[in-house]
C-alpha cells in the first residue's frame, strides 16, 4: 500500500491523476536538472550530491507507481551506501575543495552528440510505441481469502463497525460468515484485520516470487556480491 | 484380525498410496535423521572441550534416536494395521494427477467438506478370505524450491522398509557408539572419529526416509563421503588413505550409474523427483519399458559398487582399513545395504525393467548369484579376520540382491535385517579379539583365543551359526525364504514370481561355503595353541554387552518371519505369528508391483540345511580332526596341512592361486586396464601414427609441394603476384588509418560504442 | 481514510496536519530528553544539581538555552563550501522527520501506514550519513573532515546489526508494517498465554540488546562517540558550526534518539498496546501516544544511562565490535529465530 | 498516468549518463554515470513492472540494485588502486594500450 494509493482512496481518480502527475512532473525536473548538474558540474562532491537527489527522485518515482518496497531498497542501497562509497571515494582520493577544472575531457561536442542522437532515437521509438498505453494501478488484493465462518468475538472491532450487515446486533458467542464480497467492500487497512484473510501487498509478492521463481538469480546474486566483496578487498588492499 | 494380509493371493493393489495425516511419529520422523547430524556438528565444535571428547553427544542423540526410532515403529504398527482409508485424508493415485503441482496440505479441503475416496481394488484375496488392507505410507513433505516450472520438494516418506531400517540403523550405530568409545579409547582423532561416526548415521537415516530421488542422491553421496573419512580414519599409513581412495573412486563409477539411472527416471517420469509417484507410473505403465530397462541397469552398476557385488567389489574388502566399529556399521547397517535399499526402494523399476516376473534368469539376480559364490569362495585364502567377514559380506550382499532379482522381495528385506545383527556382532567380535591380540592375522596373532576370550567366544560362534544359516537361527529364517522365493525346481508352488533354478544352485553352493569359511575362520581364531604374543584378556563390558546384544538378536531375530504353515502345518491356514516381518514391511500400495509370495517347501528347508551342514563339516573334519592331529604330532603350531590338497592336487593349486590373487580382479583394473592403455594400446596408437598417420600425411606434403611448384611457376608469379601486392598495400594503408582510432581511450570506445548501437537501433526502426 | 475526531478534513488539511504533527512528534521528545537526561538526570549521576536558575528548578533553562543559540552569529568558515555548508544540517534533520513518520502512536493514530513501515524507516535514518559527510567535507578544516569519515565509517558499519536485529523481529512478526508489528504483538501468545501478548523483548531479546547498542553508536553518543570526541577532534563534523544551524545538529542528535527509541518501542516493547486491553478499541487513540512516550523515556533512560557512565571506545574497538561480534550474533539470531519459525 | 512519461524520463536520464561517461575524465565522476544509466534501467524495469501489473519488474529492479552495490565497491577499489599507483584518477591518462 503506497501512499499515493492510500491517496487513491480518498480521492476520485481523475484528481489522483492530477495530483499524481503534479507530483511527477516537479520530480521529474528536479531529477532532469540534478543529472544534468552531475554530469556538468566541475566540483566532485557537488556531482555526488546532486546524484542523491536524482536517485532521491528515483526513489520517489518507485513509490509513485506503487513500489515502496524498491523505493525503500533505492534509499537504503543508492544513498545510504553507494553514494556514501562514493563520497569516500573522493575524500580518500584528496578531491579540493571547490570547482576542479580538469575533470571533463576536451571532447564535449562528441559526448552531447552521442547523447542526443541516443535520445532522439529512443524517445521516437517509445512515443512511436506507447503512445497510448496507460498506466492503472489495481488496488492490491487478497490472494488468500475464503469464506469464513468466525465467532462475533473473534473479530476485531474496526471490521464489525465496517461491516454492520454483515453483523447487525450479534455478538458474543454468535456464529457469522464473512464472505468475499462484504470481504471486497473493506479498505485494506480494515482488510488485513479480517481473520482468515491473507493480504499479499507488494512485498509479500516480491518475496514470493525472489524465493520460487527466481531463487537461482536470488543466489547468483548473493554469490556475486560476496565475490564483489572479496574482489574490492584484494584489489584496495595495500600490499 | 483384519490386520493380517493374505499371503497367498496376488493382492489386488488397492488405489492408495499415501497419507499426509498419521501418528505423529510417523509425520515428525525429520527428527531422527536430524539429531545424529546435529550431534556432528556439536561434536565438530565443542567436542574436544567435553571430558568424554564428545562421545557422550555422539551416544545421546544416537540413543534418543533409537528410542524414537522404535516408538516410530510402534506406531508403523499401529497405523499399518488401523489406518482407515476410507476417511477424507487420503490422497489416491487418480486424484493426485489431478492436482500433483498442490502441496499436499492442499488436500483438506478448506470448506470442510470431506472428500470421499472410492478404493476401487477388486477383493481379490479370496483364497484366504480377506480383504487386502493397504500399507499406506506416511509423507510429509515441502516445496524447497520452485525452478523452472518444476516444484523442488523436500520431505520424508515413511513405510515399513522405512521404519525397519531407522530400528535398524539406530540399534547397530548405538552399540557400535558404545563399543567405540573402549575401541577407539586414547585415538589422536577420537572427537572427529565419533563427529563422523554420528554424520554416518545421520546420513543414512535421511537416506532411508527420502522422501525423493534428489535427496536419495544427496544422502547416498554423504554416506560416500562419510565412509570415506572414517575408512581413511588413520590416514598417516599409506594403505589406510589408499583404501578410502580405493573405496570413494570405486564408488564414483557406480555413481555415475546412479546419476544417469535417476536422470533417466526423473525425465521418463514426465518430471518428477518424487519416489511414490515415480514407482506409480512405473507400475501403472506410464513409463515406457526401454526407458525402465535402462533405468534399472544404470542403477545396477550404482548397487554393484554400492553394495560390493562383483566385479565392482573390490573396494570392500580394502575398506576394512578404517576402525573395527565402522567396518561393523558399513557391513551391517549404513553404506553397503544403501544399495539394496535403493532396489528396494525403487522396486517397480526393477521388477518391469528387468522383466523379473515369470521368467528364469535376468541380469540382477545373475550379479546376485554369482557374488555369493564368488565372494564366498575369495573368503577360503584371508588371513586376515576381518577380510574374511569382509567376503562373507559381500556373499550375503549376494543373497540380498539375488533375493531382488528374483522377486522375494519380502526375503531380501528380511535377510538384510537378520544380516545386520549377527554381521555387526561378528565384525565387533573379531574387533575384540584384535583389540586383545593388537592385530587382525588369524594365522600368525591368534588361536585358542576361547580359552582367553569367553564371551566374546560365545557370541561369535552364536553369529556364525546364525551367518551358516543353522535352524533355528536368524540366518536359516531368511535365507530358506530366499531359497523358496528363487522358484527354482519348481519349489514355491505356482505363487513363485519365476522359476529361477540357476539361482537355487548357486544359493544352495553358497550356503555350504557360508558354513565352511566361518568353521575356517572360528578354528584359527579360538581354536588351536595361540601363535601371538602377549598376554591377552576378554574385553571389557563396552565391548562385551553390545557382542551380547546383538547375538540375541542374531539367535532370535528369525522368529519374526515364520513361513506360513510354519507350526500350523497347513500352509493355507494363517496363523497370527506368522509372517509378522513381511506384513510389517511389505507396501501394499499402488507403488508397488504386485509381487507374489512362494509358498514354502520343507524339503527344500530339509535339503538346504543338509548341503549347509556338509560345508561345515567337511571344513571341520579338515581343521579340527586333520591340522589338529598334525599339529598333535608334530608339536606344532600348524594352521593348515603342509602337504595340503591345495598344493599337491594339481586344478585346485591353481583355483587357490586365482582365489589368492582374488580372480586377478585387481590385476585386471590395475595391470591391464591401466597398463593396457599406457602400454601397448599407445605404442599402437604411435605406430598408427607414424606410418599409417604420417605416411598419409607426408604424401600429402609432396604432392602439395609438387602442384605448388607448379602453380608457382604458372599462375602465381604471373597473376596472383599482383593482386597479393595490391591487397597488401590496402591493408596497410587502412591499417594506417584506423590505427587512429585505437587510441586508447576508454571513452571515445565508449562512444563509438554508443553510436553504433544508436545508429543499427535507429536502422532497426526504420526498417520496421 | 482515517478520520479524526470524527471530522472530515481534506486531503491537503491532513497533509498540513500530518506535517505538523509530525514536527511535534520528533521535537517534542527531543526538548524533553534535553531537560531530563542532559540537564537534570547527568547531574544525578554526576551528584549534583544541574541548571536551577532559569523557572522552577531549572525548568526553562531549555528556552534560555535556545534563546542562546539564536542570538549567536552565524558564521562561516572563509573557504567553506557555503551551500552545502548550510544544508547539511537540515539534511540530517529532514532523515529524523522522514522516520517518525512510520511510527504508530494508535490503531488509527499514524501520519503514514507504510507497507515496506520499518524498512523504510531503517532505509531513511541512513540518510544521516550524507549530512554529516556533506558538514565534515564543506567546513573545510581537518577536524571536520576526519570526524565527518569516523562518522559515516561508524554509522555504516553499525548500520548493519541495526537492519539484522530488526530481521527477528520481522520474521517473528511476519510484516514489515509497524502496526501490523504491534498488533502481533499484541494478539501474539506465549506458550498458549495471551494475557500478556507477546512483546518481542521476551523473544527477541538478543536483537533488542543488539538493536539498543546499534543504536547508541548510530546517535554517535558515549561510549561510541569517537566521530565528535572533543579530546582529539575538538567536536568532529560540528567543528565549524556555530549558532542557530549547531542547534540543529543538536536537536538532530536527541530527536533522532528519541525517534529511534520510539521504533525500539514498537518493535520490542509493544508500541502503544499496555496489556489487558483490546488492541481495537477506540480508547488507544487517545492514550496510545501517551504509552509510546512512556516506553519511549524506558528506552531512552537506558542509552542515557550508558550514555553517562561508560568511558570511549578507541576506533579499532568500535570497528571490531560491529564487524566481529554484533554481525555475527545477529546473523545467528536471524537463523535461529527462522528456524524456530518455520517449526512452530 | 502514461506509461510513457516514465520511459521518457529513463530516456532523459539514461542519455545523460551516457554523457557523463563519455565525457568525464574523472574515475568517481565515470561511475557516478554509470550509476545514472542503471537507474535509467531501474524505472524503465518497474515502470514496466506496473503496466503489466506484476512484480517481476520489481524483483529485476532490487537486482539491479544488488548488482550496482556490488559494481561500485569493485569500482571504487580499482579507483583507489589506480590513486595509489599514478597519483591521478584521470582515465584518459590511461591509454598505454594505445595503438
């Protein structure tokens, strides 16, 4: 449940799209202009700094289409270490403080015509290609919900005031059934709270499917990043 | 009185299989298995701080597994005899195609609605008037992994073969633990002695609980390993790590069988890892005949050197090189019989691939046979006490897998359960003799050790005669029933699963030469003036009550098999004693083929008790009555006849010299095989290449050197000459050129890079 | 949608609410912790009074004290790199905000009820890092950049226990959501007893030990506070800082204990729930915050207490006892307690 | 939302860090490119991710992000290594291999 799809739920969609696309377009020039700032910029630990806000914008862009997992991962991996290795990096590496003229090559006209040849080409074929394609986001739905038969008293206060039909004025030791349609009408907050419901957010997704279906990149992954850690240490290590 | 099972029918196999719902026991039986590897770890890490150098963790969880193991079969018991199948928890065999991707939890249906199973076997068991109950197995298993559309599962599976061998297993490694620590007592590697000890046990529980052939792979290959470090316990002595060498190598070979064998099985079985699904469709036919055949004969070659049959053999023997109690645990319960388990286990496979029922010969019950006479006559020359248990194992190994081949399958299980008993007594009873006499040379170390040495004495002559065979022994039991089961001569009525008379011969040969060697074995060891030094003692009560132990099991574990008709005199008329063993182990299931019980034949009881007797006692005439009145009359301390039959009649000089030289087996890997390929097979290869090769080559060489000359000279100087000179030219030129832009650096590859990609991206968009 | 006393506010009110309130929740504690631990609970220990002039028993001292700070001028170092210089406060200040977001104050008392709810938080207290690197390198003196890299070197390397402690609690919980955190605690049963919930101390209680060291070296606090040690680096990354933006840091420094405390809270201790009481009922709303804050000042009475009594480890210590002792025992933790959690 | 405003924006930020590579002389300041193009390939992967609606692309994209941690630390040792040896993180100053 992200935030803006919590937003989602108090807000008709057609003003989710207004504030969502508010939201993008102030990331998306912030993040334009930071990369920009970091490939130009002469000053070493200004590049670095403008880097954590367009990884920041990045970050943010994830939660905007439903992603907080892999946004939160952005922040803990990008920023809180990557980019901190970064600015070790550059203090190790005795970088002045201040602009530093020599760090960009002479061949700037070659660089910018490679980008903007690769711009226009990409960004022709993806108007060309999803020139239409629309992004909607489902809410996140319960995988694991059936039929249930509980005791009024086994059910949590949010869901028998969320459910009066359902429960009228029984209570007690009194038997019910909560079936998938009054299960469907909860917000996922209430959801959650329904016994015998198992709501799969992303995470529980992500989870499942890094531990079945892609347990072998799962692995290569992990012994790669072990190798990485040995390889950093042998290659820095003074002799 | 519903429990007992009609032995005379072919039962009709009932739908069911498997149930994931049973006596706790049976659903937690991980926890055995577990224990013994935890007690390896630790033993690995805390071990050498204990005051017992971790032989008391090792001794713990062997002992809570033993008890666990024998409550599980209590409650195997139990759940054989009153598990109900018609209630909602048992998944059968048409269902579970419907749904085989579901874990089996899946299963209780979430609505609470039972599902009702309709068994549909035919009650077929009308000789007996019974209904044949179903032995359901009890599995629980887990997705471990999911790759490629194939669920990876882990899990036990629980039978009677099963929970017979977790009694097994955990009773021998117990004692054998016991024994060790007097055995093996001021060792430099005592700690890592007993870790691995407990991880041999371990690995060998999981193995017989696999749940999948998978981990059927990864257990059986422990067990490699494990035998491996304890054969090479004492590695310091070059002939100690050369035999555990010996022995993984040997094993490798067979291995490759297995993994073939299971490769071929996982895939014909449309992807399946599963043991009970696999057997299901080996029965059911859904898996082609080839692809059974070749199945079974890959996984041969995996039992062949597994579990010592011949030809691949050899390694056994060798292997006595670790300590006493290991060789006692690799003979009698974990690495040898993994291969029996393993047809056992994969019966189905066996039973249609090799074609076993209704015919006279095949290939598993000819390996069979001839190991037991085979091993059995290499066990006449060692001198050397355990070399000569070594043989007898790999004989009775014989008997198990010639039992397989010929379908008494109930038979082979049984001799393998009696075997482990009087087999671990007799290898710890010659390891207390050896512990007393610091050495294990019957000819030179020992004799008239009865006098020094009583109990063990006592307990070793008890295993003999249970080995030998001798009513009423455990021995006799289960080796008549494998004579029976053959079906040679007609014996076993028309219930025998073949008429396999070639089998019987050789069983029969085998049973006098079983009672021969040990007569052999038990003169020179107590017999006789004693030949070492030293002042030699019986062995304390570590040593002495595991030996006690086990020859009460060796004596009385036949009791638990009596043949039908067995004091009833009508072998029609079941009695409740009789067949306990088989209607414990025996799947009655739809993963297993419908095998078929011989009806058993007292003159064949009567006739091979008699040949079993007369081995015996030609040796004992030879030994106690010939070498005892030389040895008399010429004052001494003799060990054969010096003017013996061996060396004076002419064919039997040289089978002596062929048994001594073991069939020249070692010979033949070593001298031909490798010599074969060092020696001649490459100096052929090197004259084939020098004249053959060369000759071919260097004409080539002339002829091409004479149309070079020709061409030269006609068409090269005149036309070629040119345009040679005018590519040369160019490409120096272009050479010249793009040598600018191999400058070095990184970046302007990049870029080239980049823009190349760019431009064939922007030719591909174009295009389309 | 979370009503609030009963009225509907919009979105955009929520927003500012939200924003408000959040502010409240971080600094609050933070001027509290000020007065009771530094001013009045450091004098207890050391035996003696503590500021007694300012209102009753020193009371206001705490409004002198900033009063204090926002007359002073604001200086800045002539070669220091003036941009970065001035938001590298506010940087460490904003990752303290972005955590007490996720902390549950009742069962519907939140600002924002993340999924991803302690990771994000654990993923945003690492953005400290980049502020106090960005102070250390434009301060353009020695001692700040040698504090600023001891800094980011020791909140990288305990970065790690704190993410693996939480690991536990997670598994056990089987959420990352803070609430759903709490309310596993709170319907949780030990051996079949519900009476008391569950509170992951009893369970995890390695991981809380772990978690409270963790912590105290992340707040860069005594006995783990080699990045500022005034013997050898007059006050590391702070050095240079002067006036109303060393404030900040300050209040930085004890907000985020005090954030941090809270997340020990609902994480080990419960969160908002007191036993004997349905979890569901409205009356947590109100008195939910209230018990937070109360084992909030629990937590932080026991870092304080370290705090004041134990002397500074050296930097190969500090190092050593990351890498060699708190990894591994949270790695073991981690295993142990997926193990149990799969058998049971 | 459209799918395409994202894509555009990877585009953006992938052509830039194609230029930052291609111009920078600086090592930190080259892998600093680099690390914009795989974020480029992290949005495209879970914008994708969301359009399909599954979490593939979110799975991809933590992958990335593993691979990256692992590419910088590799990065920055040689970095370091190259420092220690030549005094100087410039790369075009590497080019003994020149032809």
């Amino acid at each position: 449940m992200s935030v803006l799809a919590q937003v989602a739920n108090e807000l008709t969609s057609s003003e989710v799209d207004i504030a969502q696309n508010i939201a993008f377009g102030i990331i998306a020039a912030a993040m334009i202009f930071s990369a920009f700032k970091t490939v130009t910029t002469a000053n070493v630990v200004h590049a670095a700094l403008y880097l954590v806000i367009v990884l920041a914008g990045v970050a943010a862009i994830f939660i905007l289409l439903g992603s907080d997992f892999v946004g939160a991962t952005q922040v803990l991996v990008y920023i809180g270490a990557i980019v901190v290795l970064f600015l070790f990096g550059i203090m190790l590496t005795k970088a002045q403080l201040g602009d530093d003229e020599t760090v960009e090559t002479e061949r700037r006209s070659m660089g910018a015509l490679v980008g903007v040849l690769l711009l226009v080409v990409m960004g022709y074929a993806l108007v060309d290609t999803f020139e239409n394609a629309e992004l909607e986001f489902s809410d996140p739905e319960p995988i694991a919900f059936s039929e249930i038969d509980v005791k009024v008293s086994d059910v949590p206060t949010p869901v028998v005031d969320a459910l009066p039909d359902v429960f009228g004025d029984r209570g007690g030791d009194d038997i019910v059934t909560i079936t998938g349609a009054d299960f469907a009408t909860l917000v996922p907050e209430v959801q959650r709270r329904v016994p015998g419901a198992e709501v799969f957010g992303n995470n529980k997704q992500i989870a499942d499917s890094i531990f079945s279906q892609y347990i072998v990149p799962f692995e290569a992954v992990s012994v790669l990043l072990l190798a990485a850690l040995i390889g950093a240490i042998v290659v820095a290590r003074k002799e | 009185m519903s429990g007992l099972m009609s032995f005379l029918a072919v039962e009709a196999v009932p739908d069911v299989s498997f149930t994931t719902d049973a006596n706790w026991f049976l659903e937690n039986v991980w926890i055995i298995p577990l224990l013994p590897v935890l007690s390896f770890f630790a033993i690995i890490f805390f071990g050498k701080r204990l005051p017992q150098g971790g032989a008391e963790i090792g001794i713990a969880a062997v002992g809570v597994a033993f008890v666990l193991a024998v409550l599980t079969n209590i409650a195997w018991l139990d759940h054989r005899d009153n598990f109900d199948y018609h209630d909602g928890q048992t998944r059968t065999h048409s269902e579970k195609h419907s749904d085989g991707d579901d874990h089996a939890s899946a299963v209780i249906d979430v609505d609470g609605v039972p599902e009702t199973v309709v068994l549909s076997f035919a009650e077929e068991g009308e000789d007996a008037g019974e209904e044949s109950h179903p032995s359901v197995a009890v599995v629980n298993e887990m997705s471990w992994l999911t790759n490629g559309g194939i669920d990876f599962k882990a899990g036990t599976m629980l039978d009677g073969p099963a929970a017979l061998m977790l009694f097994v297993v955990t009773l021998i490694s117990l004692l054998v633990h016991i024994y060790s620590t007097d055995y093996v007592s001021g060792d430099r590697r005592y700690t890592h002695f007993f870790a691995f000890l407990s991880l041999f046990t371990g690995s060998m529980l999981a193995y017989v609980v696999s749940h999948n052939i998978l981990q059927m792979i990864v257990t059986w290959e422990l067990v490699g390993l494990c035998s491996f470090a304890l054969i090479g316990h004492w590695w310091e002595e070059k002939p100690n790590s050369d035999a555990a060498l010996k022995a993984f190598l040997t094993n490798r070979v067979g291995d490759i069988g297995l993994l073939v064998g299971m490769v071929i099985l996982f895939f014909s079985a449309g992807g399946t890892f599963d043991v009970i699904e696999i057997n299901e469709k080996a029965v059911s036919g859904e898996i082609s005949q080839t692809a059974l055949t070749w199945a079974a004969i890959s996984l041969t070659a995996a039992v062949m050197s597994k579990s010592g049959q011949f030809v691949l053999h050899t390694w056994l023997p060798d292997a006595m090189a670790g300590p006493t109690p290991v060789s006692a645990l690799i003979h009698a319960a974990t690495l040898v019989v993994a291969g029996v388990f393993m047809i056992a286990r994969l019966y189905p496979v066996f039973w249609y691939g090799f074609v076993i029922p209704g015919s006279s010969i095949n290939g598993l019950a000819l390996i069979g046979s001839i190991t037991v006479v085979f091993g059995g006559l290499l066990a006449f020359v060692q001198n050397d006490i355990k070399k000569v248990l070594a043989y007898s194992t790999v004989s009775q190994l014989g008997y198990m897998v010639l039992a397989l081949g010929v379908g008494a399958w109930t038979a082979a299980i049984f001799h393998l359960f009696t075997h482990a008993f009087f087999k671990a007594g007799l290898f710890l009873g010659s390891g207390s003799v050896a512990h007393s006499v610091h050495s294990f040379d019957m000819k030179n170390d020992m004799g008239g050790m009865r006098k020094f040495m009583p109990t063990t004495f006592k307990t070793f002559i008890i295993c003999s005669i249970a080995l030998a065979g001798v009513f009423p022994f455990a021995g006799f039991w289960s080796k008549d029933e494998i004579l029976v089961g053959t079906g040679g001569f007609g014996v076993g009525a028309e219930k025998a699963n073949g008429e396999y008379t070639l089998m019987l011969v050789m069983g029969l040969v085998g049973a006098m030469l079983t009672g021969a060697y040990m007569t052999r074995c038990i003169y020179l060891t107590f017999f006789g003036e004693f030949r070492g030094h030293g002042h030699p003692h019986e062995s304390g009560p570590r040593i002495t009550i595991p030996l006690i132990i086990l020859s009460v099991f060796a004596f009385g574990a036949g009791f638990l098999n009596f043949p039908p008709g067995f004091l009833t005199g009508d072998a029609k008329k079941p009695s409740f004693w009789q067949e306990r063993f088989g209607h414990f182990v025996e799947p009655l299931a739809a993963y297993f083929p419908p095998i078929s019980h011989s009806v058993p034949s007292w003159w064949l009881a009567i006739i091979a008790s008699v040949i079993g007797l007369i081995g015996p006692a030609i040796a004992y005439f030879y030994y106690f009555v010939l070498v005892d009145r030389k040895a008399n009359e010429t004052g001494e301390k003799l060990t054969e006849l010096p003017n013996g039959p061996t060396s004076s009649i002419g064919f039997l000089k040289a089978g002596h010299t062929l048994l001594v030289n073991k069939y020249y087996l070692d010979h033949l890997y070593q001298n031909v095989i490798v010599g074969f390929t060092k020696g001649p097979l490459s100096k052929a290869a090197y004259w084939f290449n020098q004249n053959v090769l060369d000759g071919v080559v260097d004409e080539a060489g002339r002829s091409a050197e004479r149309s070079g000359r020709f061409i030269y000279r006609f068409i090269d100087q005149g036309f070629i000459e040119g345009v040679v000179n005018g590519s040369g030219r160019a490409s120096s030129t272009g050479g010249q050129g793009l040598r600018k832009i191999q400058t070095g650096k990184v970046q302007q590859y990049a870029a080239l890079l980049f823009a190349g990609a760019t431009v064939l991206a922007g030719i591909f968009m174009i295009v389309n | 949608m979370s009503p609030i006393l009963s009225i509907e506010i919009p979105f955009w009110g929520q927003t500012i609410f939200r924003s408000i309130g959040g502010l409240a929740a971080a600094l609050g504690p933070a001027g509290l912790l000020v007065y009771i631990y530094l001013f009045k609970l450091m004098s207890f220990v050391q035996s003696r009074l503590g500021p007694m002039e300012a209102g009753p028993q020193g009371s206001l001292q705490l409004l002198a004290e900033v009063g204090k700070f926002f007359q002073k001028e604001d200086i800045f170092p002539e070669k220091a790199d003036r941009i970065v210089f001035a938001l590298a406060p506010f940087v460490v200040l904003m990752s303290t905000f972005l955590l007490v977001l996720v902390v549950p104050f009742g069962p519907d008392a939140w600002f924002v009820n993340l999924d991803t709810g302690i990771y994000f938080a654990l993923a945003v207290s690492s953005v400290s890092v980049i502020g106090i690197l960005m102070a250390g390198w434009a301060s353009a003196s020695k001692y700040s950049l040698l504090g600023g890299l001891r800094a980011a070197g020791q909140l990288i390397a305990y970065e790690l226990p704190l993410v693996l402690a939480v690991m536990g609690v997670v598994i056990q919980a089987g959420t990352l959501n803070m609430q759903d955190i709490v309310l596993a605690q709170a319907e949780g049963e030990i051996f079949g007893f519900g009476g008391l919930g569950n509170p992951f101390i009893l369970t995890q209680f390695v991981g809380f030990v772990i978690f409270l060291i963790a912590m105290q070296a992340e707040l860069t606090q005594p006995p783990f506070d080699m990045p500022v040690a005034e013997s050898e680096l007059v006050t590391g990354y702070m050095t240079e800082y002067s006036g109303i933006r060393f404030l900040l840091f300050f209040v930085g420094e004890f907000a985020t204990a005090g954030v941090f405390s809270m997340i020990a809270a609902v994480l080990f201790l419960g969160g908002w729930w007191v036993p004997g009481l349905d979890p569901d009922s409205n009356l947590f709303n109100i008195i939910g915050p209230a018990v937070l804050l109360g084992k909030m000042f629990i937590v932080t009475t026991l870092i304080f207490w370290f705090r004041f009594t134990y002397p500074r480890f050296r930097e190969d210590q500090l190092q050593k006892i990351a890498w060699k002792f708190l990894i591994p025992i949270s790695l073991a933790n981690i295993v142990v307690t997926g193990v149990l959690k799969v058998v049971f | 939302m459209m799918l395409n405003q994202f894509l555009l924006l990877a585009a953006v930020l992938f052509c830039l860090g194609v230029y930052g590579v291609l111009t920078r002389r600086n090592g930190v300041l080259v892998l600093m490119s680099v690390e914009l193009i795989l974020n480029a390939v992290n949005i495209n992967l879970v914008a994708f991710g969301a359009f399909q609606d599954n979490v593939v692309g979110d799975v991809f994209a933590v992958f990335v992000i593993a691979v990256a941690a692992a590419e910088v630390g590799v990065g920055l040792a040689m970095v370091l290594l190259m420092y220690r040896n030549r005094k100087s993180i410039d790369f075009t100053e590497v080019d003994m291999l020149k032809g």
